[in-house]
C-alpha cells in the first residue's frame, strides 16, 4: 500500500537503512541552537541497551505498530527538533504504543513510563525523596546503645555523618530521562489531560531548560559535592549527580498522550509538536491485524467478516483497535466458533467503551 512504499530521505523514524545507521544520524544530528544542551554524561553510569526483560515488553508492544506516512512525518518533526510530541485521539487508537514504536525502531532501549493521575505533581516525574524512612533511620541511630560503633558514612555523606541521603533518593522516570547521555531515551507521560492544572505549565520550565534541581542534594553541595542515586530502571544502578542538578546533554524524546478530557494552556502547546490520531480505517485495520497477528484478512472471509462487524460497532460508541486483535485471536484459538455464538461474541469482545450501550 501507498503509506508503506513511502520512504523520505529525511526520516529518522521508519526511515530507510538498518536502525543502528539511523540512530547514528539522530545522535549525529545538529539540534537547533534554542535546544543545544550542555550536560556531562556520568562515564560510569551505563542506561539499559537493547536486551533484557524491560526491552522484550518495549520490542513487543512497539515491533507491530503499523504508522500512517503523517504520523511518520510528525515524529521525525519532533525528533529533529527535539520538542515533546503531544498526541491526542480516543482511546485505544495506539497513542502508547506509538512511543514503544519509537524506541523499538531506532533501538533506544526501554520506554521509560510515567503514568499520571489527577494527584500527579511535577517532582513525582523529576525524583522520589523517602523523607519519612530516612527520619526513621535517624532515630534509631539516635536509639543505639552508648558507645556502639557508628555505621561508617558512605563518601556521599556530608562530612559531618549521618544516615546517607542517597539511600532514599531515586530519579523518576522524567529525571531519568533528562539524565546527560549522547543517545536520547523516549519517555511515556501517559495520559496528561488526566492531571492537576498546574502540570502541563509546571513542566515548561523543565522542557525549556533540559534539566532541573533536586534541592535535598542542593543544600548539602559543599560537603558531599556528588551524590550517586538510582535510576527509575534501576534503584540499584547509581548515576552521579553533582552540584544536585540533572542537565540533559540530548533531549529526550517525550511523548505525551491525551484522550482530549481537557484544554492545554497556549504556552505548552507552542512547545510542542502536536499529532492527532483517528480510529483505524479498514485498510490500516487490515495492516494492523497482519503485522500483529499474522493474519491476512483479504484471503479470509471470517475475519474479514469481523473487521466488517468492528467496523460498523464502532458507529455506535468507541472501540480500541486491540479488542479486533483479542476477537481474531479467539477465533484463531477455536473459541467462540458455534454458529450462534456470533452476537453474544461480538457484545462480549467488542463491547463499546463509550456510547449508550457503554
């Protein structure tokens, strides 16, 4: 079909060439001069590759997704412009997955995700700071028995000891992201019509400048000048941070999902690059189904037949592209298979998710 002969000489994304000679390109690239960062990458820190457990869930969700010649253009517009691509359309049309595309097509290793809710603020995206545990832990040093041998201070400690406050510091997956690496990650903000009203203004500032501050290491600066804290992939794997400040060397590639619930305000959308997402026609259905699945719907009338009936259900209320893919599968497995199961199949598995009959 027309959208998947189409290849563009300035692609990066979905482009032509093996992944690792495209990945070059966007790490070789120029970014704008409004979007040059200064970050110092951490030489021993090493950000997970393109193998392990969290890969597989990126590879899987991602290697299937099937994107139109726009959405191809638009995500090479924001990964040349280092600007957060906010995508906005129903759900279930594959605004998620669309990252996971992303960063399995270039190989940039997991998706990091970043859920929001209506109580998610900026720092639950920046770090995560156990105030409480480490008050705990306070006082049961201030409880040991006299004359006990103190627990000897880690190097990140001030120099007047104590609990070490890097046991109870970890970046979130937003200050993962920004962490200073010549390879950007993709980062999932999920759902960001779903949060407080001052989110979307409170990230500018981050966006804008390609870092922020964690104060709890700012204030202990002069005596333990870098800290070694752990990672939204991994508590365990520790990145230095100095001076208490995270500064992006490379932007990351944010992508922002909305189900169109609100309003953003002028000033984020300016620094965005925006894609809206409609529902899958047949032939795009057809595509997704065949890369998915494996299954050719054109030679089969069965499921030809069920994109039909998905089709048509989807006049009268939403439905995700994935309760197509969970009918075909059952069909395939034998389930539902008797001739009068039809209609009590299709209100089971394609049940609408908007709608009167919701």
């Amino acid at each position: 079909m027309e959208a998947e002969a189409v290849v563009k000489d300035w692609w990066l994304y979905q482009g032509a060439g093996e992944a690792a000679e495209r990945r070059a390109r966007l790490e070789a690239g120029p970014p704008p001069p409004w979007r040059d960062f200064t970050g110092a990458p951490d030489p021993g820190y090493l950000p997970p590759g393109c193998e392990g457990p969290a890969w597989e869930r990126t590879w899987r969700r991602g290697g299937g997704y099937v994107p139109d010649e726009l959405e191809k253009d638009v995500v090479n517009t924001a990964l040349h412009l280092r600007r957060p691509l906010l995508i906005t359309g129903k759900p279930g049309v594959g605004k998620s997955t669309l990252a996971s595309s992303i960063a399995s097509d270039l190989g940039l290793g997991p998706v990091l995700h970043w859920p929001v809710t209506s109580r998610t603020v900026l720092r639950d995206g920046l770090y995560l700071y156990d105030a409480i545990g480490r008050l705990q832990e306070a006082g049961l040093e201030q409880m040991r028995a006299p004359g006990a041998e103190p627990h000897p201070a880690p190097a990140s400690v001030p120099a007047e000891g104590g609990p070490s406050i890097a046991r109870y510091l970890r970046l979130g997956p937003l200050g993962t992201a920004l962490l200073p690496q010549d390879r950007p990650r993709v980062l999932l903000v999920d759902e960001i019509d779903k949060s407080d009203i001052d989110l979307p203004g409170d990230l500018l500032t981050v966006f804008e400048d390609g870092g922020f501050v964690i104060p709890e290491l700012a204030r202990i600066a002069k005596e333990a000048p870098t800290v070694a804290i752990g990672t939204d992939d991994d508590t365990e794997e520790a990145v230095r941070i100095t001076q208490g400040r995270v500064q992006c060397r490379y932007f990351p590639i944010v992508v922002l999902t909305s189900n169109g619930e609100r309003d953003f305000p002028p000033a984020f959308l300016r620094r965005c690059v925006r894609l809206h997402l409609d529902p899958p026609g047949p032939d795009k259905l057809a595509r997704i189904v065949r890369g998915r699945l494996g299954v050719d719907i054109e030679n089969s009338g069965e499921y030809r037949d069920l994109v039909q009936s998905f089709l048509e259900r989807a006049e009268d209320g939403d439905l995700a592209t994935d309760q197509l893919l969970n009918a075909i599968q059952l069909r395939l497995a034998g389930a539902w298979s008797a001739p009068g199961d039809r209609d009590r199949f299709l209100a089971t598995v394609m049940h609408h998710l908007t709608g009167p009959s919701a």
